[in-house]
C-alpha cells in the first residue's frame, strides 16, 4: 500500500496552530501577555483604557468569529478517511484515483440536513447530504450527492424559489425543523416535477438513524472519459456497509428533544472508538450509444436508472478513520462544488447541474470571505497547485515572478500543460440547437417513477409514507393547497391519494382519466393503513 493517505494528514500538520501547553498566552503579535481576566482601567474603579491593546484584539477578535452559514445544508458533520478503488477502471475512465488498486486517496466526506439552520436538531425529516472531496493526485474531485437518488426539480434556476418555500416563513421564521408549511406544499402542489422526490422524502430514507447506515448519490448523469476520448454516462452509489437503517417516527421526534446532535454524535463516537465507517463506491454505466433508450431522459435528475435495467458496479471503498481536530476549521470551512472535476470525470448536459456548477463556486465566495478559500487547509489539495491567481482577501502564499500567459520572460509563469491526457481535456461533446427556455418534452413525465417507488415499498413502509404525508400535510393551513397535492398524489397511485386525502380531511380526488395506477398496487390495504 503507498502512502498516500497520510499525506493529507501530514500537509493538516503543518497548519496546526502551536502547542498551547509550549508557551504562554500571547497577542496576535506573539507577545506574551501578562493578565487576561481585567481590563486596563484608569483606577481600580474607573474606565477602560483605549490603549489596552489586549483587550481590544480580544474582543476584536471573538465579535467577528462567526461567518454566513451554509444557504443549505447548514448543519453538517465531516471525518477524513481514504478511498480504495477494487481494480482498474482504465476502461472507462482516466481519473487516477481509479486506476490502481494499492492506491489509496485521502478524503474528506461531509454529512449534512439541508433545511434546518446550523443550530438545527439532527434527526428531523429531510435529505442529507453526502460530500465527499477526493484529494487525488491530480487535483481535487468532489462527488457532492444526497441519501436520495433523485431531486425535486429539473432546472438549477427554480433553486431559489424551491429554497425559500422549503425555507420558514419570511414573517416569522417559523417553523424550523420538518417540512410542513404552506410554502413548501403550496410549491410542491404547482410542480409537479416534485413528486417522485416527495415520495422519498416522505419515506422513512428521510429519518436516517446513522449517517452510517446511509446510502448516497451523486444523483446527476455524470461522464467517465477514458484514456481514448471515449465517454461513458455514469451514475454514482454509495453503498454503507452496515446497510441502510432508518429511525420510526417517535423515535426521531424524541431523538430531537432528548439529544439533537443525534447523527453527530453518532459518528464521532463511533470514529474514536474505531468503528470505522465504510462505505462501497458503485456505479451505473450507460454506454453513450444508449442514451435515448430509457423512458425517461438521462439528464433528467428527479429520474433514476432502475438497478434492474442497468446493475450497480462495485468499484471501490471509502473508510472514515480520522475526526477532525476542529470543526470550524475543517467542517465548517470546507468547500464543496461539483465542478471540482478531475481528468476522466465530465458533466452532461443536465440543467440542474450546470446551475451547481455556477452556484456552489459563487456562494463560497461569500461564505468563506474572498477567492482565496482554497487556501484553507482542508479545501488545499495535495496535488500541487500553480496559477497565476493573485492578491484578494486572505492571501496566504507569497507568490513570486510573473504572473499572466503567455509569457516570454518566465520567472515565476507556469508552463502550460496541453491537451496532453495530464491535463483537463473538456468532452469534446457536439451541441446544437436554437436559444429557447423550454424544457424537452422528454422531461415531462412526473409520476411513472413515483408510482414505481411506491409500488416497490411494503404494507409498513406504506403505512409510514401515509402517515407522513398526514402528518405534514395535515399541518398545512391553506385548504386549496392540500386538495392540490392529495390531487397530485392521485396521479401516483389513487389509494395512496384517499388514504392521505381521509386523514386530513379534505375531499377524495374524482377518479378520472388523470388519476391513473401507472402499476397496480394490490397489497395497499386501506383498512391496515390506520391513523396518525
Ligand atoms: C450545498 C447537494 C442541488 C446549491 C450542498 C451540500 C450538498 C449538496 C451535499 C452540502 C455541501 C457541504 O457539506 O458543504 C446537492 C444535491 C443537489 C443539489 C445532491 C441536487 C442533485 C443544488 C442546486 C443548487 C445548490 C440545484 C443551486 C442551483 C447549493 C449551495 C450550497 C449547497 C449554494 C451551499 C454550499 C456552501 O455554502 O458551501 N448541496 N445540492 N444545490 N448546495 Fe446543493
């Protein structure tokens, strides 16, 4: 096994901060301090004094501890660890990190809730996410997926608008915490494009009872290029190998109150007790020739590939062996973005993604104050970094010679690779078509994968996804919007839609032509179903 994995770990070390116990207290300025529990004073009972350098930093210092949280995904918990991959994967792909077997690449994965702020509690009904940051020797590679397969919209720019009806209300801030507000389910009843995703969410995937009994995904149509050009669609799965595990209801709700740093915890202990999470990397491979022949669009991202049209590949595994030393440092700070790519790993055409790819760079801005964010030891790759970018806020390196291309005098340019197969080489996909702002109408079908999902479930787990419904929707004030969305459900499945539709009081949808079985559902049994 090479030693790549501590490398990482060894460029960590050298951005530790000095051994407190080494020395005494000092300024910024490195010169010691005498005393820190009074302030300098004009007499034992008179003001401060403007000269108290000390207590100026200090208090300096502690008022602007505190950066923008996350616009999502807010509250999170991270660990380091290393990726293996199985065998080569030369055949469809260059990337480095998945071509050799006794090649281990440090990683940092990042487990997060989506709606709730960063004080939020843990175990409430939503998506989790799932980042991981690959540090390979050819840079870094983000795989920024969820626990869920699919999305809730086909198009980056309805982001905003699907945020802030997710988001508490703008009056009042409330309610934090699950999903049931008319803002959401006002949204989710207008866009259709939702459903298949609500099904999820609704489920009991949305109550994790680990974040190491979950699976992730990078839920996108990605692209494998191998060595030769040749590209490769690619879905990717994260498979946890102490297999997936959900919390009931109750037990969620008094997780909550009991300890709301539920999943956190969770992983911190079992990482320092050396229970070492471990997850399998899969993926799904569609070869380019068959991209029209599903019926539903690859670059739709509220679809999956059915495991039973394309099997999942195994191709490696991820270990967390390592906390980190400091949360905000290094789990607060780290920067995800899916177009972190690396030589062999290429985007598609999928609308949602090329609004990731603009979003995650632009918030970060922001967030982490300047261009310079990846400067931070955990967003620093280990491949060595040379550009010609200079100066902004928090500047760490002091750059020398010239800095702009091309360039006779050297000094400090750095050469320029080519298209040589080191180098990233963009797809040479060919595109074509009239500047609109229409979707394909390969995108328009909203409840086949629903109805599948629903169909795939059991008499209990249906019984929980009825419930979750009444529960949410039951809270929902606006009586058009519920009718709406038991509306929607009937297009999933007609049982479904009564048995939400009987338990919070609203009308049953008229059966009609809309209110199709896509698949008949023979084992849903109303009367088992129950109350809330
Ligand atoms: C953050 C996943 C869609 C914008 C995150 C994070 C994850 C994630 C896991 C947390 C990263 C971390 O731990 O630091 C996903 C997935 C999506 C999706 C799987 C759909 C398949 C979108 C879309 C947008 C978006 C469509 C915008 C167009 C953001 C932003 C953040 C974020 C702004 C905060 C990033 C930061 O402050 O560092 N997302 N997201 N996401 N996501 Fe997404």
């Amino acid at each position: 096994m090479t030693e790549q994995p501590d490398r990482k770990e060894r460029q960590r070390e050298t951005h530790l901060a000095p051994d407190p116990a080494e020395g005494p207290l000092t300024t910024d300025q490195g010169v010691a301090v005498d005393h820190t529990d009074d302030s300098l004073t004009a007499g034992e009972r008179g003001p401060t004094l403007m000269e108290d350098f000390h207590f100026r930093e200090k208090l300096m210092h502690f008022d602007h501890e505190r950066i923008p949280e996350r616009v999502v995904h807010a509250r999170g918990a991270g660990a380091y660890g290393y990726f293996e991959p199985y065998e080569s994967c030369a055949e469809f792909t260059k990337a480095a990190f998945l071509q050799d077997p006794s090649v281990r690449t440090p990683v940092f994965v990042r487990f997060s809730t989506v709606q709730g702020p960063r004080g939020s509690a843990d175990t409430v009904r939503d998506v989790r996410g799932f980042a991981t940051k690959f540090y390979t020797s050819e840079g870094n590679y983000d795989l920024v997926g969820n626990n869920m397969p699919v999305f809730f919209i086909q198009d980056g720019i309805k982001f905003p608008d699907f945020v802030h009806a997710v988001k508490p209300e703008p009056q009042n801030d409330i309610p934090t915490g699950a999903s049931a507000h008319d803002t959401l389910w006002d949204f989710v009843s207008l866009q259709p494009e939702t459903m298949h995703m609500m099904m999820w969410l609704m489920s009991d995937r949305a109550i994790p009872r680990s974040y190491r009994m979950m699976q992730g995904f990078g839920v996108h149509t990605f692209r494998f290029v191998n060595a030769n050009g040749k590209g490769t669609f690619v879905k990717f799965h994260w498979k946890p190998k102490l297999g997936v595990h959900s919390l009931v209801w109750d037990e969620a709700q008094e997780c909550q109150g009991r300890d709301p740093d539920f999943n956190r915890r969770d992983l911190w202990d079992a990482i320092e007790a050396g229970e070492y999470p471990e997850w399998e990397l899969g993926v799904q491979l569609v070869p380019e020739e068959d991209e029209f022949n599903f019926d539903f669009d690859l670059l739709d991202a509220t679809k999956l590939i059915p495991e039973e049209q394309v099997p999942v590949r195994p191709i490696g595994r991820m270990v967390l062996d390592r906390n980190p030393h400091n949360f905000f440092a290094e789990t607060e700070q780290v920067a995800f973005h899916t177009a972190n790519v690396v030589p062999g790993i290429d985007f598609t055409n999928d609308p949602l993604l090329q609004a990731r790819n603009f979003s995650y760079l632009d918030t970060q801005l922001i967030r982490l104050g300047g261009p310079n964010f990846a400067h931070i030891p955990v967003n620093q790759p280990v491949a060595p970094v040379r550009t010609n970018h200079r100066d902004g806020y928090h500047q760490t390196a002091i750059h020398t010679g010239t800095n702009y291309s091309p360039n006779s005098l050297g000094g400090g340019c750095p050469a320029i690779a080519g298209a040589d197969g080191y180098a990233y080489t963009h797809y040479a996909e060919r595109v074509d078509g009239d500047k609109i702002r229409k979707r394909s109408p390969s995108f328009k079908d909203f409840y086949s994968q629903a109805a599948m999902f629903w169909n795939s479930m059991s008499d209990w787990e249906r019984k929980h996804i009825v419930d979750a419904f009444r529960f949410e929707l039951g809270k929902v004030g606006t009586v058009q919007v519920r009718e709406r969305t038991v509306n929607e459900l009937a297009h999933i499945d007609y049982g479904l839609a009564t048995a939400v539709a009987e338990g919070i009081g609203v009308a049953n949808p008229e059966p009609g032509p809309d209110n199709h079985k896509p698949v008949a559902s023979p084992a849903l049994s109303l009367d088992n179903l129950g109350g809330d």
